[in-house]
C-alpha cells in the first residue's frame, strides 16, 4: 500500500447495498491496488473515503447505484469535493464469464470509470426537485390504490346477494361510492350484513384516498409553478408533465452537457442503425420513459391545438411521413425547447420550497 500524502492518481469503484458498499481502488495503468468493504452507514462512507486516499489522490470514483444504495454516498463524496460518476451494471456475457461478487462488481465499476465508458454524472437528488420525486412517487401510489379499491368494490357488488346485487350493479362508480358509504352494519352477522360492511370500508377508503391525492396535487402544482413557472407555461405542459420532465433532468440539470443528451434521457433521440451501403435510424426504445411519455402528452396537445405544429405535420405527411413517424420527430424538437428551459431554471432560496408545500 502506498503511504499517504503519494502523488499516485487513483480511480475508485463502488459495488452498493442496502447494508454494506464494496470498494476496489486501480491505478493509472489500471493496477488493482486492493478491495474492502465498508458499512453503509455515515461512519462507513467517512472510512471508504479515508482508505481510498491511502492509495493516492483520488481521480474519480464510479458508483452503481447512485439513485438508490448509493445515493447517500455519492452525496457524501460530492461534499468531499471526490468527482462521482454513475456506472451501469456489469455486462452480462463478462459476468457469465467471469462470476459476480461485490469485489468483482467494485473492480468493474472502477475499470468502467477508468477507461472512460462510464460518464455520467449522477443526479444530486438534495433539492426541490427531489421533493417532487418524493411527492410524485407517493401520488402515484395513491392513484393505483384508488384504482384497485373502486375495483374491488364492483367485484363485491357482483357476488353479493342478490338483494344487493340488483340494487347496486347498474350504479356508476360515483352513485356506488355515495350509497356504500350511507351503510350501516346491522347487529345480525350474516353475508348480506359483512356485505354491507366491506362496501362501505371500500368506499371510504376510496375517499380516503381521493383526498390524499387532491392534497398531493395542490403540494405539486404550488411546487412545480414556483421552481418552473415558464416550463409550465408552454403549450401542452401541465403540472403533471411539467414535474416529469423535472425529474427526469434532476436537481443538478447541468450535468446534462447538450440537448442532445437531454433527448437521449428521454429516449426521443434516433439511433444509428446503418450497416454497409445502408444508412438508417431507429426508434430509441432506452431512455426515461415517464419523460418519454410526457414529451408525447406534449405532441399531441400541439397537433390538436397548435396551428405552427398543424402545418409541421401537414407538411411532413406530404412527404411521406407516418404519422408516428412525425411524433417522434417532435418529440425531438419538443425536448430542444424544454431542455432550454430546464437549464435556466431558477433558484429557490432556503426554506421556498418547504413553505410552498405546507
């Protein structure tokens, strides 16, 4: 081991877990130095830190994982002033050839960083955007629950007795949830009473959660408009695709270089795919899909309402474009014009935030 204070450039690679990170060190020349691992905790990041500038100065270190197990060290290190960069899981044809372990894992993140093939810087996720993340996440989830709880409630309906059943099989799903929650239990215990008693539980738990999302909304709207009032201005963007398209960029939306690689996030940028005397591309099926989808949402808002994409798409089809073929040609300038204002996007001081979703 080279004793501290050495001027050899080293580059680190992490392997992360829910409880411990494994951590590889190479030298310039792609030496393996060593590998140990450390617990996933504040206390285990300090000492990852420590052994790895035993080694040398620190270059760089790739990190698997950094928007989950190791989201807290990459944050770490960044306060540390240790440039981090986001490594991809190992390919799988090498890991059949050569097993997984963490060390193996750690080492290959590294070689990643070291050679180049790993670049990306990953997101902060330690501002107002990740808030939104946090506020969407539960949205979504809140959404899916009403969903599957009006279900439930028409699958009770349907085998309940027939007393019921006639009553309340032809209700909309609104006229259902007013008469399920007017319910009352009776003291007898028999089917059409539990009938009665699961209704009404669905459907104020529906309601439950019909107000935990109204609640999420307004937070989401107030937060969306305050961080990107002139995203949220564009012709087809809404709070809902507005905070999509935040995610996706991040709170440190700079790390995006071009808007190229904005589209490329988004999975709206063609892929090369010639071959000898043929030249062609592909649709790119990679990329963040909700903000895939929410470029889309934005294309066909322009295409019904929009009189400058009206006349884009009449020309187009005249030469010969399908008309999937002309989305995702907007998509593509859509994700020029959004990437513009993503990185103008404002600051908000200390303590905004906090007080717009209050």
């Amino acid at each position: 081991m080279t004793s501290a204070g050495s001027t050899f450039v080293i580059t680190g690679g992490v392997d992360t877990h829910k409880d411990t990170h494994t951590a590889a060190a190479l030298d310039a020349n792609g030496r393996l130095l060593g590998n140990k691992t450390f617990a996933a905790s504040a206390t285990g990041y300090a000492a990852l830190l420590a052994w790895l500038g035993e080694f040398g100065t620190i270059h760089r270190v790739g990190i698997e994982g950094t928007g989950s197990y190791g989201s807290g060290l990459a944050g770490y290190l960044r306060q540390n002033h240790v440039q981090v960069v986001e490594v991809s899981r190992p390919n799988r044809q090498v890991r059949r050839r050569h097993g997984k372990s963490d060390p193996a894992d750690a080492e290959a993140a590294a070689r990643a960083t070291l050679a180049g093939d790993a670049m990306g810087a990953p997101k902060s996720q330690d501002g107002s955007v990740e808030i939104i993340r946090l506020f969407r996440l539960q949205r979504r989830s809140a959404i899916h629950a009403r969903t599957q709880t009006a279900n439930q409630l028409h699958a009770v309906v349907s085998t309940s007795p027939e007393a019921l059943r006639s009553t309340l099989r032809d209700l909309t799903l609104a006229a259902l949830l007013v008469h399920a929650s007017k319910m009352r239990p009776s003291k007898s215990i028999d089917l059409a009473s539990a009938t009665r008693v699961v209704l009404r539980g669905l459907a104020l738990r529906w309601h439950q959660l019909d107000r935990e999302v109204a609640r999420l909304d307004e937070q989401l709207e107030s937060l969306v408009t305050a961080i990107a009032p002139e995203l949220v201005a564009l012709r087809g963007v809404g709070v809902e695709v507005a905070g999509a398209l935040l995610v996706a960029a991040g709170d440190n939306p700079e790390r995006l270089e071009r808007e190229a690689s904005f589209a490329a996030l988004c999975g709206v940028s063609p892929v090369d795919a010639s071959s000898g005397k043929q030249h062609r591309h592909r649709l790119n099926r990679g990329g963040n899909r909700d903000a895939n989808r929410a470029l889309w949402v934005i294309a066909l808002v322009r295409v019904r309402c929009d009189e400058r994409t009206r006349t884009y798409v009449a020309r187009r089809t005249q030469e010969g474009l399908s008309k999937p073929e002309i989305i995702r040609c907007l998509k593509r300038y859509i994700a020029r014009e959004v990437f513009k204002l993503l990185q103008k996007r404002p600051v908000l001081p200390p303590g905004t935030v906090a007080s717009k979703a209050a």
